[in-house]
C-alpha cells in the first residue's frame, strides 16, 4: 500500500500537470493506486494524494474500479446543486458539508490515453468532483463556512500538529 499524505502536507495543495505519457510505470502506479483505495476503504483517490503531482484519478462508486487521466469536468446548463457530507483520505475524521452540482459531463483518457466522455451523476458525479478538486490542490475544508470551520477547529489543529510532529 502506497502511503496517503496528509492534510496540511503542501503537497496537497499543487497544481498538478497533465500525463503525456501513457507507459508500463502508469499502469504500475494505476494498480498501486486502486490497491491503495481499496485497503484504505476509499471510494476515490487522486494522485497528489500518494504525492504524485500528476492528473490521475482512480475511484470505485459501486461499479467496479475506474482509471480517468487528464479529467476535465463541465456542468450542464441545467444542473441542479445539492449539499453532501463528504469525508476524504487525507483528513482523516473530518466530514464536510460540500455543495456540489448533481451531474456533470466528464471528458478524459483512460489508461492508454484513449479518450473517453460521459455524463454522471449521483455518487459518481460527487467523486469524481471530490478527486478532481485535489488535482487543483483544493479540498474539502475549503467548503467549510466560517460556523463549521469554527466546530472543526481543534480537528484540523490536531491534523496540523501531527504533521508537524509537535505529538
Ligand atoms: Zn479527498
């Protein structure tokens, strides 16, 4: 099992760049990946999160695992928002009210660099947001209104100084 970084790692908070290349190390990472996921208990992982900068998605939302490189999200017109308690690998006991569009449409490569596109909805639409967000280095704490950031204050401090190793 790859190690998940942790909140307030810096590497969380990276922009990361696009795959150009589609080779056997990607497929190595795409496997160690989705092992991660599975023993970690995720329904998603994104690769800044094993400290790998790069635009790779893996995530499972009950229909088996799924590979989406270089992923770009638009919302349809007409979408309706919806507000979802979502937790996430790299902070961990922290669960986060996000608001979120119900479908989005999704164009991306898969693990050959095919490309491929689809619309989602449900829990498939809220990972896949949830995992495309870490590629931008956003997370779920940045959803949090100013009342919850207060009620998760000493949480997020305890995370903080863990990473530091002041315990
Ligand atoms: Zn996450």
């Amino acid at each position: 099992m790859l190690e998940i970084v942790k909140y307030p790692d810096p590497l969380l908070r990276k922009q990361s760049e696009k795959v150009l290349t589609y080779n056997a190390n990607l497929l190595e990472l795409l496997e160690e990946m989705t092992d991660t996921m599975y023993i970690a208990d995720g329904v998603g992982l994104a690769a800044p999160q094993i400290g790998v900068s790069k635009q790779i998605i893996v995530l499972d939302a009950g229909d088996g695992p799924m590979v989406l490189i270089n992923p770009v999200v638009t919302v349809p017109e007409d979408t309706a928002y919806a507000a979802i308690e979502e937790g996430c690998l790299s902070l961990p006991d922290i669960r986060v009210d996000v608001t979120r569009p119900s479908r989005i449409h999704l164009a991306a490569r898969d693990e050959k660099g095919n490309p491929l596109s689809f619309d989602a909805d449900g829990l498939l639409a809220r990972v896949i947001q949830h995992e495309q967000d870490h590629l931008n280095g956003v997370l779920i704490i940045d959803y949090l209104s100013s009342i919850q950031r207060q009620l998760l204050r000493s949480k997020l401090r305890s995370l903080e100084k863990l990473y530091s190793g002041a315990v």
